[in-house]
C-alpha cells in the first residue's frame, strides 16, 4: 500500500531536529515515570536523568486509566510541578494533554503527547493542528496504521507540521505482553514519511524484563527516538510499576543505545 491519499504526510520535510534542539542525527531520547506523583521525587529523578544524558523528561499530569478507581494523575497541580523542574533543571518536558480545553495550559510544555486512547479524537487533532507546538502522535492500540496516518494527517491539514509519529504497541490475541510492538509500522513510516518515528517499549510490553530488548530491536528498525518509563523505585511506582525501569537498568540502556547508534546504524 501506499499513503498518497494523504498527501501531505508523504510530501512532508523533518526539520523537527533543529526545532527540538537536537543536531542532525542525535536519538530523540525521552525518559522520566509513568505519572507526576509528587515534586520532590520528580526533581530528584530528572536530575539524574539529566546526568544521563536525557533533554526531554516525560510524566503524566492527566492519566487515562482503564479503571476510574485507579489514580488518575494530579492534573493541573502535575503540570505546575512539571513547569517548576523544566525551570529548576533546564529539561525539556513531554506529557499528555486530555482533551482541547486544556490546550491554555499547555503552554510551557515542549511536546504535547497525544494518547493512544485520544489517536482518533479529531476535535483534539485540529485544535493541535492549529498550534505550532511539536507533538507526539501516539498509534492507537486498536488503530491500523492507515488510521494513524489519518489522525496524522488531520494535524497537518490544519497547519502544524510538528509531528512526531509513536509506535506503542497494538492489541494482538498474544497476552504474555501488554501489547505487542509493531516494528512494522516503524520500518513502513521510514518509507511513507519523512516525519520522525519514535516508539515506546514500555507501553508495549509492559514488562521492564524486556525492555531493553525492545529497545535496541526498534532502534536498528530506524526509530528516530524512543520514550521509556523510568522510575527511581520502580517497584512503588504508583501506575505502571511493572514497566518502569531503574535508573541502573536505564543507565545500562542509554549506553547500549548509543553504541548501537554510533556504531551499527
Ligand atoms: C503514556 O505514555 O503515559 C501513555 C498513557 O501511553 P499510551 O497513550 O500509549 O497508552
Ligand atoms: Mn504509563
């Protein structure tokens, strides 16, 4: 199949490098827990994460939980920790907007994460559209990858160019995994798009046991960038513990990456 029904994600130039601060061929590296639980911790963990190496720190302020028992992030008191440690540490922050509304607080925030339940939710798609802030379009896990390229395309058509496109995993009948990574989609993006492709392998699989796996089998696939959950106490991680990786483990990964990238690609 090709994508020149969508003409302006077949047609489009990168040029998200110099917009995002990076040189030409640095791996967009983003990092940071599952969820904002509070600031002191958070502050101790992108500091750490800086020293690693990490310019975008990720957290959730606003969580889409399958259960509504579950936490649901601390909201607009997240996203006021969250601007407070982009000042205190010079990080550029990444997290999840719920719906349009929000779209006045977001202000300060570097990349915009449009969630995998939000993929197809075209009143939130055009109002991005309409901004010029660089976002992350994440592939919904019941979503084809047409579809992806559709919601894609629905931001371009309203004027920002400033995707980036996110394999996260899909719903397979495999259940061993949280969701099963789809390397296709990113092999297929390097050939339809010129936008970037990044991927989450901790979304994926929701096991930290594998993530480093994942890891390097979607960066030799050609990922512009990843996102990992990371946590200092992964195990107390309040959303998604099972996932989240140590700083040690992360630490170990980072290296990996960059040995892979320098050397391999
Ligand atoms: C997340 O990255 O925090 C998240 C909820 O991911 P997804 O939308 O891919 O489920
Ligand atoms: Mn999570």
């Amino acid at each position: 199949m090709n994508y020149t029904h969508y003409p302006l994600l077949t047609n489009s130039t990168n040029n998200l490098s110099k917009i995002l601060g990076l040189s030409p061929n640095e791996l967009l590296l983003i990092a940071g827990p599952c969820a904002i639980e509070d600031a002191e911790s958070l502050l101790q963990l992108a500091l750490e994460l800086k020293k690693l190496g990490v310019k975008y720190l990720r957290a959730g302020a606003f969580k889409p939980r399958t259960s509504p028992y579950d936490f649901q992030g601390l909201g607009l008191e997240g996203l006021t920790i969250l601007k407070k440690i982009k000042a205190a540490t010079g990080l550029k922050i990444v997290t999840e907007i719920p719906d349009a509304s929000y779209l006045p607080y977001f202000e300060d925030v570097d990349i915009i994460q449009i969630g995998a339940r939000n993929m197809q939710n075209f009143t939130l798609l055009q109002a991005l559209g309409k901004t010029n802030k660089p976002l992350i379009l994440k592939r919904g896990f019941g979503n084809t990858i047409d579809e992806w390229y559709g919601a894609c395309e629905y931001i371009l058509k309203a004027g920002n160019p400033n995707v980036i496109l996110c394999e996260r995993g899909i719903k397979t009948f495999e259940n061993s995994t949280r969701n099963t990574l789809d390397i296709s989609s990113i092999a297929l993006t390097k050939l339809s798009t010129s936008l970037p492709i990044i991927f989450d392998p901790s979304h994926a699989s929701g096991r930290s046991d594998i993530v480093e796996a994942l890891s390097l089998g979607g960066l030799a696939t050609g990922a512009d960038g990843i996102i990992i959950e990371v946590h200092q106490n992964p195990h107390a991680s309040i959303s998604d513990a099972n996932q989240a990786l140590s700083l040690e483990t992360f630490k170990e990964l980072v290296n990996k990456l960059n040995h892979l990238r320098n050397n391999l690609l």
